[in-house]
C-alpha cells in the first residue's frame, strides 16, 4: 500500500508482494553511458521468481531502438520482457495524423531520434509551412537549456502550431550530470500559450500499453526515480511504487532517512510503497 515511503534493502525484501513489474530505464536501469549490473540482476531475478517485467520509458525513440541501446550497454534480454517507449506512443500518433496526406511536421531534437517518424508519411519542413510539432528533445542536451529556444518557440506560437512532447521528462541523468529533456521544451511552449499533447509517463494512455502484457489479476509494482513521471504516474493508475533515490533526486536526498522521504514525497504530494538507494535485489 502506497504511503510516505519507507527504506527497504532491496527489490527482494517486497517482491513476493507483486507478481508483475513496470520499471523506468534512464536514471534506474542505466545512467546514460552505462547500465547497472545490480539493476539488471534484480529485474532477471523477479522475472525469473515472480513474473513479467515491461520496461517502460519516456525515450523518444521506438521501443526496439531502445532495446538495441540496451544491448550494447549490456542489459541482458532476460531482465525484460517488453519495452514500451513514449517514442512508439508519439510515432501512433503521426501515422493517425499521416492518414492520407503527406504529413508537414517541424521537427525540434537531434538526429538520434529521427526513427519516431522513419518511414511514415511526413515531410520535415519550417515552422512557417509546418502542419504539427514534434519535440523529442534538445539539438544539444550537453550545453543548451530550454531558454535557449524561446525565440523559436514564440514563432511557433504564433503560426498557432501544436507541439506533440515525445518524452515529458525534465531531466535526465547522463554520467552523473543532469541534462535538459523534451519536457522542459513542451512546459516553455506552454507557458506562452502553446497547445502541447503530451506522450509518456505520466499519463494514463501509455500504462494501457504496458498494462496489456499483465493479467488482470497482476498485483503490479512500479519501479522509477523520477517523481513527477514514474511516480506520480503509478499513483494516477493507483499502482504501489518502488522509489529510487539515488537517481534523478539523489542531490534532494543526501541524507536518505525515512524522514528525509517523507519530507520530499509530502513537498510533492505524492506517495510510494518503498525506497531504496539504487535498484539491486
């Protein structure tokens, strides 16, 4: 039962609570650069002993890119069993907005995440001739901010342009250093008026996605580090979550204590089954 979260030593001491495992990727299974070999073990054990893991991710790439960048990190295929990606939710949407047309999309991110639109009916184009936006991030996460694009944003807004967000995180960690995500972009657009539709955690859509790989009698935990999108979307779909601290939020945590947690969660409303620093069994 979801609460003010309490320091547990491990996945293990609640999984044979839950039979079903809906885990973040960025911040809890790897840091950008490398994966987590305790991560890896905990999610190969409970797939093993408990039941069906789904890697849920905000990427704003298609789900078998991101299983192809899993690979080369060396995240073995045994600690999942499916990934869905805010990538894939957002590359549905322009094949519907596609239909029957050459689809005008102005495209705001790097070329690493051009396969959400690979293949399907659109042609890239300025805002000036553009139909829709797709923000799938920053041109250079390293070194710019979402500042840095308000002038492009305010011609946005002023063609009227709706802005599809294929990743709704702020930030990400990336070899110990956080860096500026798509959802930093979309909130900039909003707060001069600009129309944002929003793919990814923590949404209820995408947890249709992921939901469908369990029975309906899964007693399912979420697993993520990332308060306003693993978190408080497991506690829209009313699902017991496993906080890690030591991700996203790790400088908020310093001290990590009972009290420490439930100082934060109460700040931010929200609530969780348990926490732990790193996810390990």
């Amino acid at each position: 039962m979801n609460g003010f979260p309490v320091l547990t030593p491990g996945l293990g001491s609640i999984a044979g609570e839950y039979d079903a495992l809906i885990c973040d990727v960025w911040g809890v299974v790897h840091d950008g650069v490398a994966a987590y070999p305790r991560a890896v073990e905990a999610l190969t054990r409970f797939r093993k002993e408990r039941g069906p893991v789904v890697l849920l991710s905000n990427a704003p790439r298609p789900p078998d890119g991101v299983a192809a960048i899993l690979d080369k990190m060396g995240v073995s295929r045994e600690a999942y069993d499916a990934i869905v990606t805010s990538g894939g939710a957002a590359r549905r949407e322009l094949i519907a907005q596609a239909q029957g047309k050459i689809l005008k999309l102005h495209h705001i991110g790097p070329e690493r995440d051009n396969p959400v639109y690979d293949g399907l009916d659109v042609a890239l184009v300025g805002p000036d001739q553009a139909e829709i936006v797709l923000c799938t991030g920053l041109f250079d996460d390293d070194n710019e901010t979402p500042a840095d694009y308000a002038e492009s944003l305010a011609v946005l807004r002023e063609q009227g342009l709706t802005m599809i967000c294929a990743n709704p995180d702020m930030f990400a960690p990336r070899g110990g250093k956080l860096v500026h995500c798509a959802g930093g972009i979309a909130k900039a657009y909003e707060n001069i008026g600009g129309d944002v539709i929003y793919y990814g955690k923590p949404k209820p859509p995408i947890y249709g996605d992921v939901l469908k790989y369990f029975s309906p009698e899964s007693r399912v935990l979420v697993v993520g580090d990332a308060l306003e999108t693993d978190i408080a979307g497991a506690n829209t779909m009313s699902l017991d979550a496993l906080f890690v601290a030591h991700g996203l939020h790790k400088d908020e945590l310093v001290d990590l204590t009972d009290a420490a947690l439930a100082k934060l969660f109460g700040h931010h409303g929200l609530k969780a089954r348990a926490a732990l620093d790193i996810l390990k069994w």
